[in-house]
C-alpha cells in the first residue's frame, strides 16, 4: 500500500531520459537471438546482461507498455524492502525496528529516481540480489560459529553452511551482472566479521576470496566497457585526481545529507567547480577522518560502535564506485546524482531503524506508544514528499520543466526540454533550449546534434550540416548523426555523398533501420535500383513496422514490372 501511494503517479508514465534508447528503440529487445547477443557482449554500452534479459523477457512479454516497466520497478523495490526487513531482523534490530527499517526504504524520497526512472532497473534489480547475498553470509557465518563451539571430535564441514555460501556467492554474482555498483560486498562481508567478533579471522578472508574475485573481474569488465563504450573518446573534461579527491568528499557529505534530510531533489544537480579545489571543499575529509578517530577511541564501547561503525561503514563503502575518483560518463552531467545512492542509503536508514528499534525495545507503556507515534509520522512525512517527487518523473515535459527551474544552467536537461518540446512540434522553443544546452556544453555531440534536427525540420539544411559535422567530430562513433547528415545532404540533392553518410552509419551500426531505408533511397535516387530494394529489405527485417520502408519497396518493385 505504501508503495502504491507514493509511486502510483508515474506508474502510468512515459519514457524519460534514455528510456526509448533502453528499451523502445532497443533492437535487441526484438531480436529473438537477442540473448545470445547480450551475454557475449556484443550489445550496450555496459555489461549488464541480467539486467539486459529481464528486459528482453519483459519486452516480449508487454511490449513498449511502460506501465509493465514501472510496475516491474515498483515490485523490486518493495521486494529489497522486505529483504532489508529480513536483513535487519539478523542484524538484530529488533522486531519493530526491523519492521521499520523495511517501510523506510519503501518511501524514502531518495529511492524515488531509481524507482521511477525505468531505466534504472539496473538499480532496482541488483539490489536484491545484493541482500540475498548478504542474507545468505549472516547464515553462512551463523552455521559455522555454531559448528566451531561443537566439540573437536563432532566438528564437520556441515552441508548447510556449504549450501549458505554458494547461494550468496551466486546471488552477488547475478547482482554484479546486473549493476556493478555492488561492487563493495566483499568489504562488507568482512566488515560484517569485524562487527560480529571484533576481529577478521582467517577464515574469514579465505571465505571472502570467491567475493573478491567476481568484484575485480567483473569491475575490470564495467571499467573497459565505459572507457570503450560508454565514453568512447568523447571528452569528459575531468579535472586531475586532487580535484576529484575533492569532489569525492562533497558527494560523501551530499549524500549523507540527503539520506538524514530529503529535501531539494533534483533530477540533475548544479556540477561544482573543483578546478582547482579550495581548502574548504576538503573539509568534508577532515570530518570522515576525525568521526573515524572519535570512534576508534570508543572501542570499548560495544553498544556504541557496532551499530554506527557498520552503519556508517555500509553507507561509506557503498559510494566508493561512484564517488568521481573512478571515471565515468555520467560525471560529464554531475558529481552527484540520487540514483548512486539507492544501496547507500540502507545504512543510514539502518542506523535510524535501529534507533527507534532500541527507543521501542526499552521503553515502556508509553515509550513504546511514543517511537510509534514519531515512527508513524515520519513516514507519512517522508510518504507525503516521495510521493510529490514520483509525480515529477511522470513525462519528460514536466521532469525537465521541473530540473530547469532549479538548475537553469543544466546543459542536459536544456537540452532534454528542447527534446520534449520538438517532439510536440513546437520548434520555435525546441531550438531556443536546443542553443542554450550547445552554448552550456559545447562539446556535447548530442547537444549540436539535436540542434541540427530542429534546424533541419525548419528548412535550414546548411545549418544542421554544419551541427551533425560538429556532432561527428566530438563523437565520431555517432551513427544516428551520420544518418542524419546523409538526410540534409539528400534534401539538398546531393545523394551520391548522402549515401556515403548512409554507409559510414551502418559501419558504425549495422542493424539501424533507417540508415538501411534512407540508403535505399539515395541508391534510387542514383539509379541503382536492385541495391535500393535490397537495402528496403534489409530496413523491414529489422524492423517489421516500418511503413515508409514499406511503401518505398513497393514503389520500386512498381517501378521494375513490365
């Protein structure tokens, strides 16, 4: 119910963002040899391929429905809720606060982008299997604790501790192959053993090796895949590791920030001047260190350091692979961004469920009544504010309506605004977003490439040659901008380099529909009939539904009867 309530306003949404690249105008989804495709490989500009199947089933399942996506999202979600429920009851929290500890993650406004974004199922779905994961350790460790205290003639290796710890090193492996951002569990199973013990024996190490393994091979995998793929040459203009150590210890603070106070979302955060840095912005390290020092002293309070040196130390590690230190694409947009803090949060809201968990536990009649009432309130509080922001992500129109009003000068969302608006046919302010995202990041090939489109749509095809140039010299990977290239060289009568264009593109991509079909076009327009039926063909086979391929196949049979 509480799901419902907060995330029903985008349920029935649109695509936003990279939606129609993930999933519509994905032509793996369709491609029934689709599977193999994904796990070699071969498609995307991540490796993800779990993630990449639950959208291939999905699709053939539903289709381009997006409620299907949402409401796949919205499942996972709640289903974490009740796996962190279940964690935090062996975590010890306490029947009620475990209780809560899975309510708050359900309507913590924080989740809201991963859950609402349909693209984020990378999110939705590793997570999961993340808590599975650790769920699968606690019992795992549990059974062997048990089995070291048995006598030294009655010890074995015990088949239930053997069949605890396959099933969390297989339940990490799927969540790594959905989104390597899980990438911290092996520092935390063993941060876990320190909790428990207070130390990390040796088997322990031994035990998280398995771990280790799959976080490097499958991190190496993420990390060429974005240098190769994701990035691909195009420039990320990152500033040196000082100022990207400095950035890191703001997106920690940031981040803290927003878990214990959700206020000011944003879909995309002002980016913050760190070239160079200035003393102050290292002042959030200057904290971790001296709150690492207040605790070490303290050691030898256990009721204490348990509960907020793992806390703390979940929430901490889990932002390691998207602090900044490590590039990535997304960095070009922002330092910060609330999707990367869908895992950490469970450890501040495991810190607060454990506090209201030992207020419940100690108090009395009306102590009992109290953490309840303060409980009760702060859902509806936190429920009432997700619940706004899920409305924000319910079409691209309002969500960068909405990012524009507070980050106006947001490259990105001018330029996801200019999309929203061109798509509704109202050129005129298309382009005028379509510029100011160009002059805000005038290296980003998709900012002048959109601006070629409306200049194109407008009769201006000089003009959006020269922005398609531009776009395929800052990203020369760029097939949709070769295709469109050839598209104004076409509208000017010159298909002999038009299909040139057309070729390039299909190099780049050779399974893109419309290069094959405008192809097909500018060889009959040069008279070579035969390879423009061929290319029509080719165009259907890809896409079935493609009525203008359709037609035009037609006509040139037409034009070659007797």
């Amino acid at each position: 119910m509480a799901a419902w309530f907060v995330y029903s306003p985008a349920a029935r949404g649109g695509w936003i963002w990279d939606d129609p690249v993930e999933v519509p105008q994905n032509a793996v989804l369709r491609d029934p040899s689709g599977l193999a495709k994904i796990w070699s490989g071969a498609v995307g500009v991540d490796y993800f391929p779990l993630k990449t199947t639950v959208q291939w089933v999905a699709w053939h399942l539903w289709g381009d429905d997006t409620a299907g996506y949402h409401g796949l999202n919205i499942g996972l979600h709640l289903l974490s809720a009740f796996l962190l429920w279940r964690l935090l009851a062996k975590l010890g929290l306490g029947a009620f606060g475990a209780w809560l500890g899975g309510l708050l993650f359900v309507v913590h406004p924080l989740a809201v982008e991963s859950v609402a974004w349909i693209s984020e199922l990378k999110n939705t779905l590793s997570l999961p299997f993340l808590l599975m994961a650790m769920i699968a350790w606690i019992d795992y460790d549990r059974e062997v604790a048990q089995a070291s205290r048995l006598p030294s003639s009655k010890m074995q290796a015990g088949t239930p501790a053997l069949l605890w710890y396959l099933l969390s090193v297989l339940c990490f492996f799927a969540a790594m192959l959905s989104k390597t951002s899980v990438v911290m569990l092996p520092a935390v199973i063993l941060a876990y053993c320190w909790w428990k013990r207070g130390r990390i024996a040796r088997r322990d190490y031994i035990a998280s090796l398995p771990f280790f393994a799959v976080a490097i091979a499958l991190g190496l995998v993420t990390v060429w895949y974005q240098h190769h793929r994701a990035i691909a040459g195009a420039p990320l203009n990152l500033p040196g590791i000082v100022s990207r150590f400095a950035a890191a210890g703001l997106a920690m603070a940031f981040y803290l920030g927003k878990c214990v106070f959700p206020v000011g979302l944003e879909p995309i955060y002002p980016r913050w001047d760190v070239s160079p840095p200035s003393p102050i912005q290292f002042l959030p390290w200057v904290v971790i260190v001296a709150m690492i020092v207040w605790l070490a002293t303290r050691a030898t309070k256990p009721a204490l350091l348990p509960i907020v040196v793992f806390g703390l130390g979940f929430f901490a590690l889990n932002l390691v692979p998207v602090m900044g230190l490590v590039p990535m694409a997304y960095l070009r947009i922002t330092w910060v961004s609330d999707h990367f803090a869908y895992i950490s949060l469970l450890g501040v809201i495991g810190l607060a469920a454990a506090g209201f968990g030992a207020w419940h536990s100690s108090s009395g009649t009306s102590g009992k009544i109290a953490a309840v009432a303060c409980a009760a309130l702060l859902i509806a509080v936190l429920a009432v504010k997700a619940r706004a922001y899920d409305a924000v992500f319910r079409d691209e129109k309002t969500l960068w309506t909405y990012a524009l009003e507070h980050n106006p000068d947001s490259g990105t969302a001018q330029g996801n605004l200019g999309k929203a608006l061109f798509l509704e046919g109202n050129l005129p302010e298309a382009e005028v977003h379509f510029r100011r995202a160009a002059a805000l990041n005038p290296d980003d090939a998709e900012s002048h490439f959109n601006l070629g489109l409306v200049l194109a749509n407008t009769g201006r095809q000089n003009g959006a040659i020269y922005e398609y140039q531009t776009a395929l010299r800052l990203k020369p990977s760029f097939a949709e901008a070769q295709d469109c290239l050839g598209n104004a060289l076409l509208n000017l009568g010159r298909p002999a380099e038009a299909s040139d264009c057309y070729q390039a593109a299909l190099r780049l991509d050779p399974d893109y529909p419309e290069a094959h079909a405008n192809l097909g076009v500018a060889l009959a327009e040069l008279g070579r009939t035969e390879e423009a039926e061929q290319q029509m063909e080719k165009a259907l086979q890809l896409r079935p539904d493609y009525p203008v391929a359709e037609q035009n196949l037609r006509r040139l049979r037409a034009q070659r009867a007797p």
